[in-house]
C-alpha cells in the first residue's frame, strides 16, 4: 500500500456525485478535505484484514475490490464486491469483520475513522448518504444471495455480469 500522490479535491473527484459524499454543502466538503487521504494499493494486495482495528473507512476511486471471509477449515468465502465509489470499512465497529482484497490496482479515497464518526454525527446529509449506500448494498447482497442459490453455473455468470454491466451504466449516467 502506498499514498497517492496526486490528491485530488472533493469537487474535482470522479466519484462525487455517488460516494457517501454525494450530497454534501461546500463546508461539508471542506471538513472531510481535512480528514482524507488518498492511498493505492496493487492487485492482489489486501487493503483490511478481518479481524484488524479499523484506523480509516473510504470509498474506491478507481478498481475493484472484493470482500471475503474465511471459513474455520481455511477456506475463504467471497461475500461481496466493491466497485468505484463503494464504501469500505463500518463506522461505530472498531473491527473489520471482513477481508477487503484489491481485485484490479485500487485507489481509495480514505477518512481517519474517528473524525469521519464525529463528522457524522453532525452533518445528517453524510450519515443520511450512507444509510441509503447501506441499503442498496443490502438489495445487492440479496440479488447476489438469489444468483448463488438458486442458479446454474452459466446462469450465475450471465447474472454477475448482469450486475455489473448495470452498475457501470448507472455509474456512467451520474457523472
């Protein structure tokens, strides 16, 4: 992992209008440019492991990343996916309870974890934001329940690809 040199600013950012940021004022902006950061990290790499205390939370500039969890007999389980502007990490949790992997090359928008909570406390438009993200991530995780339960294998793929085809338009739309 590594910082990303170029720090972007909140109004200049690829995924504004979508990450948890999304409907926060100028002041508001200004307040989190105080508490991110931007870092990289290289496919493969782990971003969080299970288990570890949680220093940050962030949204996923650009890459993908994957979101897994690994069984008592040692074998590791994906659970989710994270895509440009979806947030990793859980504020008011001290613990990360999954392992968060760069699946491509990965640049995070990151926020120290505790000023993001007191932030939060204070600004309803940032907590009403991730509230929503939160719930679309559970009509996601649902939709992803169905395509592992209930499909064949070329179902399941043509499903994921679904999936994606349609989060990258909408991500295309709100830009």
């Amino acid at each position: 992992m590594q910082d990303h040199a170029a720090h972007v600013q909140c109004s200049e950012c690829p995924i504004r209008h979508r990450a948890v940021c999304a409907r926060c004022d100028s002041d508001e902006l200004s307040q989190l440019e105080q508490i991110k950061y931007y870092r990289s990290f290289q496919a493969g790499q782990t971003i969080i492991w299970s288990g570890d205390r949680m220093e940050f939370v962030g949204s996923i500039v650009t890459g993908v990343a994957t979101l897994t969890q690994t069984m008592e007999d040692g074998r590791r389980q994906m659970v989710g996916l994270l895509l440009p502007s979806d947030f990793a990490g859980r504020p008011g949790r001290p613990i990360a309870a999954y392992n968060v992997t760069a699946t491509t090359d990965v640049i995070m928008c990151c926020f120290r974890k505790k000023p993001f909570e007191d932030m939060m406390a204070v600004t309803p438009r940032l907590a009403q934001r991730l509230l929503e993200m939160t719930l679309d991530e559970l009509d996601a995780a649902r939709e992803w329940m169905l395509l592992l339960g209930r499909k064949t294998a070329r179902e399941k793929i043509a499903s994921l690809i679904s999936i994606i085809a349609r989060r990258a338009a909408s991500l295309q739309s709100r830009r």
